[in-house]
C-alpha cells in the first residue's frame, strides 16, 4: 500500500477527523435519539481534544520514558546514535527541488547532533519514506541537514524504510556488520514507547533519547484551558501511536 493511502486511512480513521465525520453523520440522522446523542458525544470530545490542558495529560500518560540523563549514558556505553526520520516536507519553496525535512524530523535531528557532540558517538539516520522509491530518501535529506547546518558528519544512512518497524530490522542489518549492538534512540517523546519496542525487537539494546515532549509537568496557564489547533494535531499524534502499538502487535 502506497505512503499516500496510509495516510489519508489513518486521517480519517483517528481524530480529529474522524470525531468530525461521526459528528456529522449524527446530525444527518436528524430527529433520530441515536443520531442527536452520536452528534453530542462526538461534538464534546472534539472540545475536550483543542484543550492543551487535556491533551497536555493524556500526553504525559503516555511519554512514559524520561528525558537521557548523562548518567544514565555513562553506565550504557553506548556504541552508536540512531535517529528515526519523521517526515519530509514538499511544500518548502525556498529550498532545493522544494523540499526540506519536516519540523518532526528537524527536531529529532537537532537533538542527534547535540548528542552526538556530548557523548561522542556515530550517527545513523533511518528513513525511506518519500512519494516516490527512485527519488532522493528521508535519510540523504537527515544527513545532508546534519553535515550543513549542523556541523555533524553522519556515519550510515538506512534509506530504504517506510515505518517504524523497518527502521529498527533495517538499521539492525546496517550496524551488525559492525558489531554494533548498543544505540542511543532518537526521536520525539510521543514516538519512543513504539520506537524502542521495535528496535529491542530487532535486536538491538535501546537506551531512548526522547525529544519534544507533548506532555509537561508545572503549573498549568490558562492558556491551556482555550481550544487550541495545536492540541488537536497533538491527539491525532497520540492516537496514531496507541493505534500503532495496537497494530504492531497484530502485523508483527
């Protein structure tokens, strides 16, 4: 199934789109008792999930692994740094042939390369993920960022991946021909639950590195109790990753 199909399946499957859709579907039942409720249900979800002060809570529900401490490194001994690809952008203007990498990815790579300055270590960068297999992949763009704007040479590029669970089969095959085992994970905070099961999966030990938490702790602003665009592009992340965990369970 093509990048394309998949994503319009899950953007209309997880909400807010698909809150929308029943909500709709609700009011065109007109006077029917199941319609009305469907529609009031749906319609007060949708206001729960534009709240950050809710979506801020499920989110630290779920980002359950805590931000890498330098101890933590220390003890691990890591022998490589893997950074998982989250999206390329198509739309960019001002950059060559108009693409760039998307702001998820951007994030991931801008905590690689603090990373890998600290502690040290080669890099991987994992991501296929483009409209079309012959052109240039999520990996050379990842790379091409870190050496540029980074100052950050990366070591190997897995570019063949289209999801999380070939990302982990996929760059285990790259660094077992160098022996290497142990890696630091990163990717942002919502991800790494998914993220790290796979590559335990594909054999590698995992100390997670996660970025760009959804979810925070301190005192609440009341900013967070307005709907807010942002909190429902936050739900929709989470949703896919509990839906995912569900399907990667199934699928593999």
């Amino acid at each position: 199934m093509s990048i394309i199909a998949i994503y319009i399946i899950k953007l209309l499957l997880l909400p807010p789109t698909s809150l929308a859709m029943l909500a709709l579907a609700g009011l065109l039942l007109g006077k029917r008792t199941r319609g009305k409720n469907m529609a009031i249900v749906c319609l007060t979800l949708l206001w729960l999930l534009s709240l950050p002060i809710v979506v801020k809570h499920w989110a630290m529900l779920w980002e359950r692994v805590p931000p890498l401490s330098a101890d933590a490194a220390q003890q691990f001994k890591p022998q490589a740094l893997v950074v998982i690809g989250g999206g390329i952008e198509y739309s960019a203007l001002e950059y060559p042939e108009q693409v760039t990498l998307h702001v998820r990815t951007l994030l991931r790579v801008r905590y690689a390369a603090k990373l890998a300055w600290e502690l040290g270590l080669p890099i991987l960068v994992s991501g296929g993920g483009t409209l079309d297999p012959e052109d240039f992949s999520e990996a050379e763009l990842m790379a091409q960022t870190l050496d540029s704007e980074f100052k950050t040479p990366v070591a190997w590029q897995e570019r063949y991946s289209s999801n999380t669970a070939e990302n982990a089969r996929f760059s285990r095959k790259v660094l077992k021909e160098f022996g290497i085992n142990k890696i630091v994970l990163v990717t942002q905070a919502y991800h790494m639950p998914r993220a790290a099961l796979e590559f335990r999966k594909a054999g590698f030990e995992v100390l997670p590195a996660p970025t760009a938490f959804i979810g925070h702790a301190g005192e609440s602003r009341w900013l967070d109790w307005l709907p807010s665009p942002t909190a429902w592009s936050n739900s929709f992340l989470l949703a896919h990753e509990m839906v995912g965990m569900w399907w990667y369970r199934i699928r593999y």
